[in-house]
C-alpha cells in the first residue's frame, strides 16, 4: 500500500502547479492524472495524490505570502483565502482516504 500512495503523493505537486497556474486545464489535466492513477495503482494512489496536492498547494501559497510580506516592493497579493481552503480540502479528504485504506488493509491482514 505504501508504494501505491508514495506514487501518487509524487504526482501531487504536479497537480497543484497545474491548478495553481492554469486553473481549468490544470483541473482537467488533474482529474485525467486522479482516474489513471486510480486505475493502474487503486484508491490509496488517490489518496496520496490528495495528500501531495494538498501540501503542495498550502506550501507554494505559504511561501508566495510570505515573499510578499518580507519583500514588499509594491508586492500587492490577492486574497488566497480559497486556494487555502482547497489546498486544506484536498489534503483532509487526502489523509482521510489514506486513514480509511490503513484500516481496511490491518482488517485484512487480521483476517
């Protein structure tokens, strides 16, 4: 299980550069990327691929914020507030999966 999620926490990043740079492909391109993951490597590549996307996301938003405010040279930066509550979405619903499928996978091995 581990390997599966590891695969799809690396793709992660990438979603989040897409979506933070190109909004609608990057969604699109995001949602092709989430079903083959699902497809060739289950539900627990999802999974990190949420986790990944997620903690992309708040760390590229955290340190574009934070640039703003050490360099200020007219640095005017829009709200983020809704990129954040995504980026935390995804990574809540990322751990939650990731949570679920841990369970199921040691009531298995009990079995």
């Amino acid at each position: 299980m581990m390997a599966r999620w590891a695969t799809g926490f690396i793709t992660g990043p990438l979603a989040a550069m897409a979506l933070l740079v190109l909004p609608t492909p990057g969604l699109l391109l995001s949602v092709l990327v989430a079903l083959l993951l699902v497809k060739a490597r289950g539900l627990p590549a999802l999974a990190g691929m949420l986790c990944g996307t997620g903690a992309a996301g708040l760390a590229v938003l955290a340190r574009a914020n934070a640039l703003c405010d050490i360099t200020y040279a007219g640095c005017g930066a829009p709200s983020f507030t809704a990129a954040v509550a995504i980026a935390v979405a995804l990574l809540i619903v990322g751990i939650g999966l990731t949570f679920g499928q841990y369970v199921r996978s040691r009531a298995r091995a009990s079995i």
